[in-house]
C-alpha cells in the first residue's frame, strides 16, 4: 500500500491517550438500520413511481409498500435512539438548514406520510388519483431522505465523517439503489413475471456501481482521517460490503428467470449496504476514540 | 455580517441570534493555567451550584492520571481540572525558577512547580494543572446542528441547553470539536456548562470563577479578558516563558474565537485540547451541494433502470 507513505508517521503528545472528541452515542444496530431503511424507502418510492410510467402494477405496488413500511420502521429506529423518544415531536418545533437532523426530520415526517397514503391506496384500491399524487411526491422526498444522512454524519467533529463528505452522500444513494433493486427482485420473484425482474436486474447493476464506487473511493483516500475506512475492523467490514454488493450484482445478471437466483440477489444486495452502514458507524466510532486522528487531520490543515 | 454565520470572525453573537441591541456585552472565562495550582475549587464550586449527580458517587475510581479523577468534561462534569506531569523545556525559565516564584518586581507568579536540577540541564520537572470547560464558542458546532432548538445562544452572548426541549438526540455530542457536551445516562439529555446562566442573570459571577481562589478562573466582559490575557502573556515572555500560549483567543480561528480561552504552558493536545479546531458546518454549503448530487443520482438511477432501450444496448435486453 505505498500510498499510505503520504501519511507522515504520528508523533504527536495526547492527554493520557485519552480521546479528545466524545465517542458518538449513535448505536447499533439503531443507526445502521435507519440509514438502510431511509435509502430503501426513499429509492422504492421512486421505483413505485417508475413502474407506473411503465405499467408494471406488481412493482408499483411493491414500491409503494416498501417505501411505505420501511420509512415507519426507519422512523421507530430513530425515535428508539433518542434519549427521550417521548419528545420526537420536538424535531419539529424548528427548522434548521444548519442542522442536517432538523432537515431530515421534516423529510422524514413528509416521506412517511406520502408513502403511508400511497400504500394506502394501493392496497385499499380506493381514491387513487390521491394514491398517485402522493405517491409522485414521494418521489421528490425519496431521493431526498437517501442522500441527507451523509450530511447528517459529514457535519459531525468526527474526522472518518466530516473528512468524507463527498464520498458519504453519493455511498449512501448507491445504497438505495441496490436496496430498492432488493425489493424489486423480491417483487418480480414473487410475481412470477420475468418482465417485472428486469428493471430490478438493472436496479442492481446501476446501484453496485454506485455504490461500490462510492466505497472504493473511500478506500483509496491517503488522508489520516480516512485511515478506519482502510485498517481495522471498519475497514474489514467496508471491502466485506463491497463484495458482498459486488456479488449480488453478478448474481442479478443471472437472474434472468430464476426465482432462486432473484431471492439471493436480493439478499446479498440489502446484506451488502447494511453491512456498509456499519462500516460507516464504527470507522466513526474509531477516528473518535484516538486523539490522532484529531490532531493529525488539524495538523495537516494548518500546513 | 450574514457572510460569518458559519465561521470567521463575528462582532455580536447575541445581535446574530436576534437579540436586541440593548442585550447585555458578551462575557466569557479567561483560564490562565500558568497560576492554577490544581485544587478543584471549580469543580466542586460547579458540582454544588448546579445541582449535578454523580451516580457513581459510591465508587471511589482512581484513573491512574496524576491527580486527575475526573478524567474529562461530560454531562455531569462542566469543569474539568488536568494534571500533567512532564520534563520542562529546557529553554523555559520554568527550568531555572523554582515553584510560585516572583520575579524581581515581586509580581510574576507561576504554578508549575520545577524539581531537579536549577542550572537548566535536562531533569528538571514540572507539573501543569489547567481547568477545562466548555468554550461557549462564537461558531458554535452543537447550536448549529441541534434539530429542537434546544440549545440556544442566550443574551449574555454564551450557549446553553433547554433541559425542557431537549430530547437527546445526542448530534450536538459529535459535533462538538472539543468533545464537551455530552448525553447524561439515565436522563436522556444532553448537558454542558451554562456559564451559571442563572448566575448571570443575577448579576453574579459563575460559581467556579467563583471560587477559585488564585484567579487562574478570570470571568468578565470577553474583550476586557482579551486585552488581559494578551498583558499576562507578554509579562511570561519576557520573564522568559517562552512556552506560554494564549488558546482559543483569536477571532480568526476555526470557531470564530471562544467565548472561554486559556493560557497554556504547553501544546493544546498535552491538555487533550485539539490543536486547531474547525466548526464542521463551515463546511456546509459543500455537504449539501453533495447530498444534491447524490439525490438526483438515486432519481437518475431508478428512471435509467427502467429505460429498456439502454438495457437493449447494454446487453441486449432482459427477456
């Protein structure tokens, strides 16, 4: 790995080794698992609308009731993280465009509630011109509540976070589209329709790319407070996400007409981003805990 | 003004937040380590007056790191004293005065005491103490990203905590760069040092400037402690205290300059302070121009997966 020579050796005094930040209070699996469901939901509802542009009814549907449960579930993840959940509805006393929470949580509360009437709609079969207005719009908020998490973490102190804004984003959309593509194999598995599979096959391919893209440029970066994304257990979990991602991608361009093949695409597709996720929290969890990365990364800046 | 809402200098936080121009001048803390002799008046001082539990008060937790017990600033430490023991530099006149010296004028005092050798060779040690507590910073990462408006800035031009908003989301405890405020275990909430807001608005000084009994805790209007601080690091230098730097003092830094500043004898992070820290939403505009980018790339995705045409010429269709 020559490109860690840039790195200059750490020689630098600390407090008794004691971190300088505090280590986050996010857990697991609470924040892996809202940001997996937030991209799942966000990208599906997207897919809902998409195959009602193409007349697929089973993927609207499944769109529709994905995006549907997992923004409810994302949702209860996020108030069980709260150190008062009773008090979620003070998210929205404000809104804030400095606070990343603040923005996410009015995306949130919109998303859920367009996808919940969507679902709605869908599974009743009554007022479905409403269905599809709510369901247009949650294609806007979809996208939205996919990509706003890499804010959420970028603007933390944490340098693993703060350092990769720009990677952080664009794994995390990656993310929802290998997570929509999963609900979409599922879908087109259960229809029996080979005709449905094929958009989720692409779905696959489109969101590995991404994805997977996004996480090797994570691991290629030199910089200090990039380095949990390249050793240790972060990093460790991280390529494990890529390959597994990877994989499922392969396995979604057999998948042609094999149900098997579909449900395994799909398995090793959601297993790959939430895998990321993870990675994602614990390099946090690493550049936090030891002073050098702090004063190393404001070393370098100051030079 | 508008263009230092993130970062850089700003003249009038509380004028920013929205108060009117009556509100009372910014105050701040001036903590000169160079004459704090490590008593924990402060803590204790600030324990007392607001109130904080300790449940672990039955437990008697020794952490091996000189005489500090306390370890670091948390929900129920909003006053932290450090102890550091360590080689003087040899340049320093810390190598050659003994410990609470006066200089010939009889008016330079310093705390760290010096044992070993008096004719500056290696061996000479000393010991610095220095009480840490939340910078009230004028770029504020914790009031930025809180999503209640639990924190706000108050009128005295410091940031607190609504303890009745807020409902420990805990972002404020990864974006402070200093790793101050935290969420109180059993409570939910985050908490921090006030600066006695209570005391404030009493007319009264904090319960931990309050207290300690060298003045190495120095509370007043923040520009009155700016021109104080700069006078007493100029009276080390010439005595030859090479090593004294003022901390957190400068309106040009990463925070905007802290409304709580230090002297330090040695680098920030032998106090496990960082060394240059940078507000994160200064940064802002850029992470949001990326998470843009990233939300056209899931629409973008999701349309092209379903144009059937660039399935055909990729690999020659599905079915």
């Amino acid at each position: 790995m020559t490109e860690q020579l840039t790195v200059p050796p750490a020689d630098f005094a600390s407090y008794y080794g004691r971190p300088i930040l505090k280590v986050t209070r996010w857990r697991e699996p609470h924040l892996p698992a809202y940001l997996f469901l937030g991209e799942l939901s966000g990208a599906a509802a997207v897919l809902g609308v998409a195959a009602a542009a193409r007349r697929r009814p089973a993927l609207v549907r499944a769109g529709r009731l994905v995006a549907a449960a997992a923004a409810q579930a994302g949702a209860a993840f996020l108030t069980a993280e709260l150190g008062r959940p009773e008090r979620f509805h003070n998210m929205l006393r404000v809104a804030k465009p400095t606070s990343p929470m603040s923005m996410g949580s009015w995306i949130l509360v919109s998303h859920s509630g367009l996808t919940a009437a969507a679902a709605a709609s869908s599974v009743t079969g009554r007022l479905d011109g409403i269905g599809s207005a709510a369901a247009a719009a949650s294609a806007v908020t979809g996208p939205l509540l996919a990509a706003y998490p890499g804010v959420l973490l970028a603007n933390t102190a944490v340098p693993a976070w703060h350092t990769a804004h720009r990677e952080l984003p664009v794994l995390f959309a990656g993310g929802a589209l290998t997570a929509a593509a999963a609900a979409g194999l599922v879908a087109g598995a259960l229809s029996g329709d080979p005709a449905d599979l094929g958009p989720a096959r692409r779905l696959a391919l489109i969101g590995a790319a991404v994805e997977g893209a996004a996480e090797f440029a994570l691991e290629r970066r030199t910089d200090i407070a990039t380095e949990p994304y390249r050793e240790g257990q972060s990093a460790m979990m991280l390529r494990g996400a890529r390959l597994t991602t990877a994989l499922g991608a392969a396995v979604a361009l057999g998948a042609r007409r094999s149900r098997l093949a579909a449900l395994t695409s799909a398995s090793l597709l959601a297993g790959g981003g939430l895998l990321a996720k993870y990675a994602v929290l614990r390099a946090g969890v690493a550049s936090a805990k030891d002073p050098k990365y702090v004063v190393q990364t404001q070393r370098d800046a100051k030079t | 003004m508008t263009s230092n809402r993130l970062s850089g200098p700003l003249d009038d936080v509380s004028a920013d937040a929205g108060y009117p121009n009556d509100h009372p001048t910014r105050v701040g803390f001036f903590t000169d380590t160079s004459v704090c002799i490590g008593c924990k008046a402060c803590e204790v001082a600030c324990k007392e007056w607001n109130g904080l539990p300790d449940p672990e008060a039955d437990l008697l937790t020794l952490t091996g790191m000189s005489y500090d017990n306390t370890g670091a600033l948390g929900s129920q430490s909003w006053r932290h004293v450090a102890f550091i023991e360590q080689a003087a530099p040899p340049a320093s006149a810390l190598s050659r005065e003994s410990a609470l010296s006066r200089d010939e004028d009889g008016d330079l005092i310093i705390s760290a005491l010096v044992d070993g050798s008096a004719d500056g060779d290696s061996g000479a040690t000393r010991w610095l103490m220095a009480s840490d507590v939340c910078k009230h910073c004028t770029h504020a990462g914790c009031l930025d990203v809180c999503p209640t408006g639990a924190l706000v800035r108050t009128e005295f031009g410091t940031v607190i905590v609504q303890p009745d908003v807020c409902n420990g989301c805990a972002y404020c405890v990864s974006a402070c760069p200093f790793g101050v405020i935290d969420r109180r275990e059993g409570d939910g909430r985050a908490w921090k040092c006030t600066m006695c807001y209570d005391r404030l608005r009493g007319g009264l000084e904090p319960a931990c400037a309050k207290a300690c009994p060298t003045d190495s805790i120095q509370f007043g209007p923040l520009d009155e402690l700016r021109v104080t601080a700069q006078a007493r690091l100029d009276e080390l230098h010439a005595a030859g205290v090479s090593e004294a730097r003022l901390y957190g003092a400068d309106p040009d830094d990463g925070i905007g300059g802290a409304g709580a500043f230090f002297l330090l004898l040695d680098e920030p992070e032998v106090y496990g302070l960082p060394p240059d820290p940078v507000v994160t939403t200064k940064d802002l505009p850029s992470m949001w121009r990326w998470a843009g980018i990233a939300a056209g790339v899931v629409a973008a995705g999701v349309i092209a997966a379903f144009s059937e045409g660039w399935a055909e010429r990729v690999k020659g269709g599905a079915s």
